[in-house]
C-alpha cells in the first residue's frame, strides 16, 4: 500500500490518484423492472440492450481487468429519463433507443474515449 507523502493536494486525492480502475470503464444498465405506475427501464428494451452491449464488447475483445465490464443493475432512480446506463469512472449517464445508440456508446466512447453528446442525460 502506497504511503501518503504530502506531496498531493488532499490524501483523498492521493488515494483516488494511487488506486485506478479496476476496469478501464465499467458499465451499469438499468434493467429493473416493475409493475405499473411509474415507468421503468426494462420496458423500454434495457435487457436486450444490456445483452446486445456485453455481447458486442466480448466479440471485441475487450472484456475484463483493465478493459470494460457490461454490468445491469437496479433502478438507478431516473426512470423518467430511461432507459438509462452510466459509465464509470466519468460518471456519464445516457439514454438509448435501441442498439444502433449501443453501438455508438461502445464505439465512441468506451473504444475512442470520447462521449456521445447526443445521448447524454
Ligand atoms: S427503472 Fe431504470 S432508472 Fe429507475
């Protein structure tokens, strides 16, 4: 374990800084589900865009430590704006219709590094 020297500006910073990523970029789909009343992602297609995605960064060889991690979760509480998946470490929340919008996520931003504007929420 890294011992703190004094040389960063908080120890926060310096543990943050000494402990990268274990994936590169790791990502969470919603896919709950739920009866009535409020909307939820996986009626607008959340599981097979999940699958779609985990299946497209395997075919690409990028899948593991250090690369990318496809992940579904539980309500990420912005149903409203769903479906919705968020990028990790930059913290990047998108929406997507389908998986042409998958695709772009993958190419554009977890390949090239750059994020999709258009499906940003
Ligand atoms: S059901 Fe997906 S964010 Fe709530």
């Amino acid at each position: 374990m890294p011992v703190y020297d004094g040389t960063h500006s908080t120890p926060l910073h310096f543990l943050v800084m000494s402990n990268p990523s274990y994936y590169q970029h790791h990502v969470f789909f919603c896919v709950n589900q739920r009866e009535g009343g409020r909307p939820c992602c996986f009626d607008k297609g959340a599981k097979n865009a999940q699958e779609h995605a985990k299946a497209r960064i395997k075919q690409l060889d990028l899948s593991g430590a250090g690369k990318v991690r496809i992940n579904q979760s539980g309500c990420l509480d912005r149903c409203e704006e769903g479906p919705v998946l968020v990028v990790y470490p930059e913290g990047v929340w998108y929406t997507y219709v389908d998986n042409a919008d998958i695709d772009d996520i993958i190419d554009s931003h977890l390949v090239g590094g750059k994020p999709v504007e258009r499906l940003k929420i």
